[in-house]
C-alpha cells in the first residue's frame, strides 16, 4: 500500500469528531486509506446489493448493529436515509470516532453531509497520488510525460492494469453509475463529449459559449455539467486573482483535471510518446504542478489558496498563492526542461506591478536543476519543497 499523506489530518480529525468523511473522486484510494487507518472497525460496503437494500428499508436497525463498535460505511451516498439516522446515533454517543464515512459522489455527499451531519463530521478531501506519495512509495519518476499519460490514480502503480484500460473504464463507470442518478444530465453520450472537450482545454480560461457551442449545448448546460465535474473533484476552477493593480482583469476562472491522465485518455492521447510535442503538453503539465499544490493543502484539511492573474493585455502569471496575509506569491509553469530567461518575463512584468520581491517569486519548469537568479527562483518539477512551505 502507498502511504498517504491525508493519514495524518484523518487520524487528528477522529480525535475530535463522532464522525469522520473522507470524499473524493472514484479510485482515488478513500476505501484502502480508510481500512489501513481503522483496522478495528467494521468495514461495510454500501454498494453491495443486500447491504444496501438493508441499510435503505430499516436504516435504524442497520445503523444499531454498529452503535457499540461504530464501522466504516463505504460508499454511504448510495444510501441517502441513513445520513438523519446517524444524525440521532451520533448525538446519543458523541466518542470521537465511531463512524469513518467514504464518498464518491461529492455533490449528493456534501449536501447530506450539510443537512443532516453538520458540526459532528470532520472532512478530509483525497485526491489521487501525488508526486511526493509516488517517490516516498520507492516508484521512479523517469521523466514528466509518463505521469501525464499514466496518471496518479493509485490503481495502475498497484496492479498490472494498463493506464488505457484504466481510464476507458474509469469514464464508463463515472457516467453509467454516478451520473445516471442525477436529473441534471439525461444525454449520457453528449456529457462524454462534454468531458473530451473539457480535457482540451486543460490550462486555459473557462469560455462557456464556446464550450457550449462545440458541444452542441446550451450555455447553461454548460455551466451546470463543468459544475458536477467540479463538485465531483475530476476538474478544478482556479478563480482569477482580485488585486487589480490599475489593469483590466479577466474574470473567468481556468479550467484544470485533477488528474493529468484522466484529461489526455479523453483527449485521446495514446501513450506517453505522443506528448514531446502535442499542443495540450503545456496545459497538462501544468495541470500536473497544480494539482499538486492543491493536494498539499487539502491533505492538511485546508482549503485552496490558488488564483490566476491575467490582464487584458495578455500578461499572465499561471499561479498566485494567497499566504497568511502576506503579499501573494507568484508561480509560473513551463513545460521546457531548458530553462530560458525568457521564463521569467511574466515575473518581472507582475512583481513591476505589484512590488513583490524576486526571491518570493517562482519559476517551475520539465527540468531537474534549481536555482536562484537575480528575476526569481527557478525550481525543477520534482523539487517544489520551496513553493510548498508557502501553502501551509
């Protein structure tokens, strides 16, 4: 098993609460953490029919088998009555950590969560593995393109499983399971077109006309479906930064997969190969380094602190990092492993702007060497240890 580093935070939050969710995306690795982290408790799969059909006619009864040892329920969105039940359980018996709840469908989750749980559930958020968990785990990262075609879902580093079978099925399973429970998305094979056209726009700015017309969708439809992709954590919006600094803005958010290799399968990007020079390289490069800030935060139980910057002049700067009251921190993602003066152009344009100091600014870039130079640091991709302390 790779070790996680959500562990940590899900240990100290069933010190403290009744009830503990860990939610996610499909086979991001909640059900494995969970039964490592609480060998003791019983494990109860809410996907099996029997259980469930249990758990969904006579909730109270199911629900008192567990009221002395408490239980892991995996997958206990498929059994929507048992969040009130648990509600009652949980107020009769308040010791901290009696019931370790798993989801991956995050958007009927958390409105449950919501209406039934709030104040007596802690929450941790897992996304799939990140660069550090692989290392730590003793797997090599031979070079950037093989995790942006095979990914970080846990799955493929565990067993012989192809990436390409990997994703074919991930999707299917995605859309005929989870999606077919919701009244928002009734055509199943224009909401896959819907994701391919989302993978192509990995690292660029949301344009829903856009989006809408290639799929041959409504703008609202639009924006209702790259909401359930959100809610669902296979896709982020990073929200454009709100200090002006006297320049026109752009006001919509970038779209991102928190999975690289989720984004290039619907893509249609056939091995690691095909990436030296695709168009999408750049945007699921930087898809990759993101998502890796935003796994540092969210297995520490805080929320995002990333935005944008873009005036409407073009100048760009890929990641601003909002930290403890200071001045924000530049971040800016290039693909190239030869790093190039050039790099830092975008840099020195914002830290003109904003008065930042060059030795809080960042370059990350496809090479291996770090260094400081006089416009900022440049920091190569395995190495982010010097950004990281500033999402703490």
């Amino acid at each position: 098993m790779i070790r996680r580093d959500a562990e940590a935070q899900i240990r100290s939050l069933a010190l403290g609460f009744p009830a503990v969710a860990v939610i996610g995306p499909r086979q991001s690795g909640k059900t494995t953490l969970v039964r490592s982290v609480f060998p003791q408790l019983p494990y109860i799969l809410l996907e099996d029919p029997d259980t469930r059909a249990f758990a969904e006619e006579d909730p109270r009864s199911f629900l008192a088998q567990y009221e002395k040892t408490g239980a892991v329920l995996d997958e206990v969105q498929r059994v929507p009555e048992l969040f009130s039940y648990l509600q009652g359980v949980l107020d009769t018996n308040r010791r901290p950590g009696r019931f370790i709840l798993t989801g991956s469908q995050n958007f009927l989750m958390m409105e449950r969560i919501s209406q039934s749980l709030a104040g007596r559930v802690g929450i941790v958020k897992l996304l799939p593995l990140s660069m550090g968990e692989l290392v730590h785990a003793g797997i090599g990262i031979e070079r950037y393109e093989d995790l942006l075609y095979a990914g970080l879902f846990p799955r493929p580093y565990s067993s012989s499983i192809h990436p390409r079978d990997f994703y074919s099925s991930y999707i299917q399973t995605y859309i005929e399971r989870d999606l077919r429970l919701l009244k928002q998305v009734q055509n199943l094979s224009a909401f896959q077109t819907f994701m391919k056209m989302c993978a192509y726009r990995s690292g660029q700015v949301v344009n829903y006309s856009s989006l809408a017309h290639d799929c041959g969708i409504t703008y609202n439809t639009a924006k209702e479906w790259l909401s359930l992709l959100e809610t669902s954590m296979l896709v982020v919006q990073v929200r454009p930064h709100h200090k002006n600094f006297n320049k026109r803005l752009v006001k919509m958010p970038k779209l991102y997969f928190t999975d690289p290799g989720l984004a290039a399968h619907l893509a249609g990007i056939q091995g690691a190969d095909d990436l030296g020079y695709h168009p999408l390289k750049g945007g699921l490069f930087e898809s990759l380094i993101i998502t890796e800030f935003l796994k540092f935060r969210l297995n520490r139980g805080k929320e995002p602190n990333l935005y944008f910057w873009r005036d409407k002049l073009g100048h760009e700067i890929d990641c601003i990092i909002e930290y403890q009251g200071w001045d924000p921190v530049p971040v800016e993602i290039k693909s190239g492993r030869t790093a190039s003066a050039d790099f830092f152009d975008e840099i020195t344009y914002w830290n003109g702007l904003s008065g930042n100091a060059p030795d809080r600014s960042f370059v990350v870039y496809g090479g291996d060497q770090s260094q400081r130079r006089a416009a900022g640091q440049l920091i190569g991709y395995r190495d982010l240890e010097p950004i990281l302390q500033y999402l703490e």
